[in-house]
C-alpha cells in the first residue's frame, strides 16, 4: 500500500491516519515524508541553475523534513535514521574549529554569522545517505532530476556557443567562455559536478541494454564537449579525466572511438571558435609559464594585471602570518588592507587581494590555520575512504567476489564517479573557488550527499 492509499483508506480521520503512517514508517521503505523531502531534493539540481539562494532554501528545508524522521522514528522507538561515521566527526570537527578561528580572527572582515552557519547543510548529508538513500526509488529519481538538469545546461551552453543567445536571450560571458543561463561562468563548475551524480543511474543498473550504452556514451562524449565549450579549463580537465576513466572501465580498447569522437568535437569547436583555441593552447601556455615564474620569484607585479599567481602568493603570506589559528571565513578579504595596507579586495585584484586564495588547500590554511589544514585533509581522506570502500550486507567486500564481474564493474563505477565528483574539491591544480562563501557551498555539500547516498546501491546488494 502507497502512503497515498493508505491515507485514502482512513480519509475519515485524516491527521490520525496521516501520524499513524509516520509513526509506522519503517527504514528503507517509502512514506509520505519520504515522498516530499525526494521531490524536495529533485528540485535542488535544477534550483542550483538559478545559483545559490533558490537551491539553499530547498536544502534548508530537506534538511528540516529529516529532523523530523528522526523525531518520528525516537518517538516511535523504532530505529534512528542515522549512523555514526569518521565523516561527521570530521566535519564537526572542522566547523567547530572554523567557528573558533573566525571568533579569535585579528582581522575585522571575519564573518562569525558565516561561520555559525557553514555546516548547517550536515543534516542534508545524513538524510540523504541514512535516510532517503536507503530507498532505490528516492536514489533513482535524484540521479535522474541531475542528470536531466545536467542535459539542459549543456544544451543551453551549445545554443549559446552556436547562436550568440542562450535560450533565455542571454549573452556569453566572452568569446571564449560560454556560460548559458548563468550570470557567472560557472557553467563548467556545475556540470563537473552533476553530470557525475546524474551517470550514478547507469551504475545502479543490473543489466545494460544498447540503448543504455548508446545513452552512456552520449552523455560522456556530450558532457566532455560542453565542458569545452564553457572555457572553464580546470573543470574541462577533471571532467576529461572522470570521463575517459569511465570509458576504459566500460569498454576497454573501445573506448579508444569515443576518445577519438571526443578529440572531433573540441577540434570542431575550437575551429568555429578561434578564441577559445587560443584559451586552450597559447594563453594557457603563456599563463602557466608566467606561474611558474613568479612562483619561483615570489613577488607580485601589479603592472602586468591580475594572476594566479598573485592569490597564490597573497595567500600564502596570509597563512604564513597566522598560521596556528589563521584568520576565519572571510579573513583574507581583510589581510591586504589592515594588516599589508593595501587597497580592500574590491577595489584592487592586481595585487593579489582577491576574495579567497582561491587554492583549496591554502584557503584552508588561511581560514583555520595548521590545524585547520590537518581537520580539512581528515575530512577529505575520510570521504574518499568511504566512497572506495564499499561493501555487501555481510561485510564481505564486493569486488572480491569470484566469478561475478558485473559487480566488479559496478564497484568500480561508483569509486570512479566519487573520485570524479571530489576531484575538483581535494586536486586544485592552479585554481579553485571557495567552499566557505559563495555558490560552491551549495554543489560541495549537494555533491558530497548524493555521492555517499550512491554508496547504498552496494551495501544494500544481495550478492
């Protein structure tokens, strides 16, 4: 009986019916809760299009919708949706230690309200993993809403790149850098991380058919081609790297035609769009070289314009000048004005004083310090342990299993995707955004959930 059904039967008392079927609701299965808080989350991918605000009020409220099952199930007796992992340990570690770094921070820019409120999304983590993952159908729909919100981005970005206009009349961000609806270019940043989380549906198939490899492939190739387009060249790698991984586990030496299309495509690209070739080739070229220099000089030339080297080298002063309990969110917007005298980020980018360091490792460093760092390398070797490590109900691991290599693949298929899905996090090669301040808050936690709610599929197998 669905939790429609069964509140159909006992219309007559409808809000005793209606606590009973909570109360009653047992884990792994649906309830009318369970419903609204995955209809909650399908929402979230395509939300996330519109930025940060929309998506977070959406995972406020799942968050909400899971403290009450966990209500219901202590006040039921029945078993909590929730078990206790190195992961959340971690992450309270860290968000109890950033608190304390912003609240001691000696610059004025430290925003403790930031702070407070950074791991407020935890409880989306558990309930997507302890609670609606527990359910094949709630895991389904969520790969399915982003993996659809994934392939309307990418059309978007392709009408852009082909007509000047994206469907919503917008504009590119330049002649090489195509965003789509975005008012920022983070169209490359959004499909590095959703397209991943939306192949999990193919990963939790029993049996692949030919439309299911054609759709497979389509995707890879398709995903891996946008990504070019957007300019974003960081996340055209992590994207190239998840992508050609999953081709080789899939197909083998076949996977030499799709790497072959995929070389056909950015070729076509780059010849429709001589700018974004010169992006790719002598820019990046030139830019790398002028890296490396500087890096190896230690200075910043306000003359030649803003680098990456130059947040680079700002920020590893401000690490090094704090580096015990470093300087909490959004210090480093003040480190060039009050303690180098320089001009307020804002108003000058060339000396390096951006917003954040943007290097994932260092921005750790600069809002918490040594210890900061150690906590965010826990945090990280925790989740990628977690993700590579799945097992069967018995506890005997998976890809152990003589004789059965659909499972193999199939292992290696969500390890591969939650390698894919962290990568852009834990290997900033030059260049990262900040996980304490702006949109990549949202897709960090959203991307963290969905991919430790995947890890289900596998400890729920029969063998």
């Amino acid at each position: 009986m669905t939790p429609l059904q069964h509140l159909y039967k006992h219309r007559a008392t409808l809000l005793p019916a209606l606590l009973a079927h909570l109360l009653e609701a047992r884990p792994g299965k649906r309830d009318l809760l369970g419903d609204l808080a995955c209809i909650a989350a399908c929402l979230v991918p395509f939300l996330l299009m519109i930025l940060r605000t929309p998506g977070e009020i959406v995972l406020a409220i799942l968050a909400g919708f899971y403290l009450v099952r966990v209500l219901l199930s202590a006040v039921s007796r029945r078993p909590l949706p929730w078990r206790w992992r190195w992961v959340f340990a971690f992450a309270l570690a860290c968000w109890a230690w950033v608190i304390f770094t912003t609240a001691t921070s000696p610059v004025t820019s430290a925003r403790l309200d930031f702070a407070l409120l950074w791991g407020r999304l935890l409880p989306v983590v558990a309930g997507l993993w302890f609670w609606l993952g527990t359910v094949p159908l709630y895991r389904r729909c969520l790969y399915a809403a982003c993996l659809a919100a994934s392939v309307f981005v990418g059309l978007d970005v392709v009408v852009q790149a082909a007509f000047g206009r994206d469907i919503f009349g917008f504009p590119p961000y330049a002649s090489f850098r195509f965003q789509g609806m975005f008012a920022d270019p983070v169209a490359g940043l959004y499909l590095t991380h959703m397209l991943p989380l939306g192949l999990l549906l193919f990963a939790e198939l029993d049996r692949w058919r030919p439309r299911h490899h054609v759709a497979f492939l389509s995707l890879l190739i398709g995903g891996l081609a946008v990504v070019f387009l957007t300019g974003e060249r960081l996340f055209f790698g992590y994207t190239a790297l998840g992508s050609l991984a999953l081709m080789i586990l899939v197909y083998r030496v076949y996977a030499l035609a799709g790497i072959l299309a995929v070389g056909l495509l950015m070729a076509l690209g780059a010849s429709l769009q001589p700018d974004l070739a010169e992006r790719y080739g002598s820019v990046t070229v030139s830019e790398l070289a002028r890296l490396f220099r500087q890096l190896g000089q230690g200075e910043i030339k306000v003359s030649d314009g803003a680098s990456y080297a130059d947040y680079l080298i700002r920020g590893w002063q401000a690490a090094t000048t704090h580096p015990m309990f470093g300087m909490g969110i959004q210090g480093f917007r003040g480190f060039c004005q009050e303690v180098l005298g320089l001009a307020p980020a804002v108003a000058d980018y060339r000396s390096g004083c951006a917003h954040h360091p943007h290097h994932t490792w260092l921005n750790w460093a600069v809002v918490g310090g040594v210890p900061g760092l150690l906590m965010a390398l826990a945090l990280y070797g925790s989740l990628l342990a977690q993700l590579w490590r799945p097992v069967a109900r018995k506890g005997k691991p998976i890809d152990q299993r003589s004789g059965n290599t659909h499972w193999q693949r199939r292992t290696w298929m969500f390890r591969l995707i939650g390698l894919w899905g962290l990568l852009p996090m834990t290997l900033p090669l030059i260049n990262s955004e900040s996980i304490f301040i702006n949109y990549t808050e949202m897709v960090f936690w959203f991307t963290i959930a969905v991919l430790l709610m995947s890890h289900n599929a596998l400890t729920q197998a029969k063998g």
